[in-house]
C-alpha cells in the first residue's frame, strides 16, 4: 500500500459527460501528479501540483483541469467527454519519507474510466 | 522533450534465470531513473531507481545499472520467481523546469514460469 487513496475505483459514463476523480497523497506529501495510462499511449504525464500552485504540464486536454486544495487533496476534472478518454487515471505524490524530503512518487491504485 | 525507449516489450524466463530490460534516454540533462512494477489492477509500485552520479544500484535480487555516456539504463532481475510476473516500467526525469514530470518507457510483460 503506497499509502496515495483514489476514489472511484470505476466510472463508467457517457460520451459528453463531465466527472471529477479525486486523490489523497501520502500524508505529509506536498506534491501531486495525474498520469493517464492507455493502451496506445503508455503512461502520460498530464499534471503536477505542489502546495495548491500548479507546478508543471504536460500533455493534458483543455477538456481537463485540475486543482490541489488546502488539505492538499487534488482532482482531476475531465469534461466532454470521449470515447478515447477511456483510460487508467493515476494520481502519484511525492515530498516526504520518514521526515526526509524525498521526490521519489509513489502510485495510487487509479481510477479506471469508461466512456461509452 | 525527453523520450524513452524500453526494450523488449515482451519477456518470458524461466523460474530462477535472470531477466534484463533495458531503457534508453534522448535528453542528457535527465538525472533521476525509477523502475516501477505493475500488476494487474494495481498502480505501479517502485521497486528501484537510480540517480545520475552513480553507476550501479542494487536491493538483493533486483540491480539497476545506468551509462550516462550512453544514455542508457538496465534493470537486472536474478533468481527470477513466478511473483515476479508482470508489467515494468524504466522511466526518467529531466532536471529544471519539468520539475517532477516522470518521461515513462512503454512497458515490459515479465512472466516468468514455473
């Protein structure tokens, strides 16, 4: 257990639905990413927080946005949505290992979406 | 931006041989090369990684060996064990302004049989 939460496991939705997965980074993480996994396009960087600001981009749709709050819980939004955003959504955080600032990430066990 | 290369795709052993992956990196300003391990229904777990100002890292049967001049990074697995089964990833970071962002190799399916 990484000790990164994500909620829901599954989602299963509709072509132009809007859904919002969330994550819970490890406690005394200050730093979250979101990777999406596909089968033709491996595991994709899509965005990193730190602290509430986000901190890097990668290749994330205008479809999708995200946010970190106070509590430094972070997620994820994907809206019209479409058949080709079916995926794995993995959030992973980083920032502290026994008290020692550490930028080693560690994987939460995602969230499958289906878009249908 | 960074690209990695992760070779084979496919890789069958049996129980107790060794098993080697390899991993090749374009931007020479990556310093940071984790390996994870994902099965199935699960997240990927890091089981080692590698910075750049060393050559060779090992945790008992698992070793990871980096080449900078070459810009390549392999995972050695020794005594290989059928819960070893299951998909690995190589992947780098660049230094500088991606801060955190993970460049991920394709995958490698490991089975290795009883």
């Amino acid at each position: 257990d990484s000790g990164v939460t994500q909620t829901p496991k599954h989602l299963i939705t509709a072509t132009g639905q809007r859904v919002t997965l969330r994550c819970s980074p490890r406690s005394g993480d200050l730093s979250v990413y979101w990777y999406q996994q596909s089968l033709d396009q491996g595991l994709q960087f899509l965005i990193q927080y730190y602290n509430g600001e986000e901190r890097a981009k990668g290749n994330i749709l205008e479809r999708f946005s995200a946010q970190q709050f106070p509590d430094l819980h972070s997620e994820l939004n994907l809206s019209s949505l479409e058949l080709g955003d079916s995926a794995l959504y993995f959030c992973a955080s980083s920032g502290r290992t026994s008290g020692r600032y550490t930028d080693t990430q560690y994987f939460g066990p995602g969230t499958r979406l289906t878009v249908l | 931006g960074e690209n990695v290369e992760q070779h084979p795709s496919t890789l069958s052993v049996q129980e107790g041989d060794s098993a080697v992956i390899k991993c090749t990196y374009s931007d020479s300003a990556s310093n940071y090369f984790p390996w994870y391990k994902q099965e199935l229904g699960k997240g990927p777990q890091l089981i080692i990684d590698i910075r750049s100002n060393v050559g060779e890292k090992k945790d008992q049967r698992i070793a990871v060996t980096l080449n900078k001049t070459a810009k390549h990074f392999s995972l050695h697995i020794t005594e290989t064990q059928p819960e070893d089964s299951a998909v690995y990833f190589c992947a780098a970071r660049t230094s500088g302004t991606s801060y955190g962002k993970l460049t991920f190799g394709q995958g490698t399916i490991l089975t290795v049989h009883p």
